[in-house]
C-alpha cells in the first residue's frame, strides 16, 4: 500500500494510507506548530511498531509466554541542527538508531536471545540495513506486575504478589 503526503500549513504535513491518516509536523522551536511527529520521529516509530509487531509473531511460532513488550528507540545524528530552516539541516542524517526493548514473561535466557535475534531480523530492520547503524539491546523484566485499584483509588500490587528476581545479563546489565 503506498500513502500520499500532504502540505496542510508550513510544516504540518497529512499522510495518508487507505483509511489511517497521521500528521507530521517540526517542533515549535524549529518553525512549527508542533502538532505531530517530526521525519527522525516517525522513522523510530515504525521500527519500535516494526520490532513489535515482529517480537509478537515470533512469540506465537515458538509458543514463547510473552506477556507483553516495549521498544525504546532513539538516534544519534551526525550533526546539531536547527530545523528545516538551517541550511545545515541538507547534510543532516541519522548515523545510529538504539532501540531498548523490554519484554515481560515467564521467558528464559533461551527465548530472549530468540526474541532479540528476531527484533534485529523485522522488516524495517532489515530495510535500514547497511544504511545505519542499529544498536539493539534486550532486557527481561519478569512477569507482567498487574495492579489493582482498592476501594480508595490507590494502586497496590493484588495480595501475594512478589517482584520476579533479577537477572544480570551475559553483557552485565540487570534484567
């Protein structure tokens, strides 16, 4: 399916794709109106929604217990910049992306090596591939902690629950 951009004002842009629609724009600071997601910001958007979607369907064929998963995604440039208005801006690109990704679950050091390995094999990691650098790291958070809301409105953990332990990764960090 292809989408079609469209200048609304300035640098708010409409896109378009069947029936979903979304909108760009630059920060105030920048020029703009600050009503959506800039280019670099709608890019690491469709690669968390990409390792995701990937980390979900890699979950289902290997019968892992994902409960539940979070991307963090954020770049490093290969020069400061002030917008689209600074002539700079021409030679402005993305030398890194990291992505952070948080998984929950009764999963072993097994399947969160099965889970990182399909995140760095998603489609639009694949795609930027040899283009940039991607820098993907992998952390096991346990059992989703569910909470309830008691009779005065205040979040508690259910009754018994206990933090999962943590675990120390073979790169050092806790997980």
């Amino acid at each position: 399916m292809a989408t079609i951009s469209t200048q609304i004002d300035n640098f708010t842009i409409q896109t378009v794709s069947g029936q979903h629609s979304l909108i760009g724009d630059e920060p105030k600071e920048f020029g703009g109106q600050g009503l959506g997601f800039n280019p670099f910001e709608l890019l690491m958007a469709s690669l968390g929604n990409c390792t995701i979607v990937t980390l979900t369907g890699v979950a289902r064929e290997h019968q892992i217990a994902l409960e539940h998963s979070v991307c963090h995604v954020s770049h490093k440039q290969n020069r400061l910049c002030y917008g689209p208005n600074d002539p700079n801006q021409r030679a402005l690109k993305m030398t890194t992306l990291i992505r952070h990704i948080q998984v929950w679950g009764n999963i072993s050091d097994a399947e969160r090596d099965q889970l990182l390995w399909g995140a760095e094999h998603c489609p639009v990691s694949n795609s930027l591939e040899g283009s940039i650098t991607l820098r993907t790291t992998i952390e096991l958070m346990g059992r989703k902690r569910v909470i309830a809301l008691n009779e005065s409105g205040s979040t508690e953990p259910p009754a018994g629950w206990k933090a999962p332990p943590t675990r120390t990764s073979a790169d050092g960090g806790s997980s």
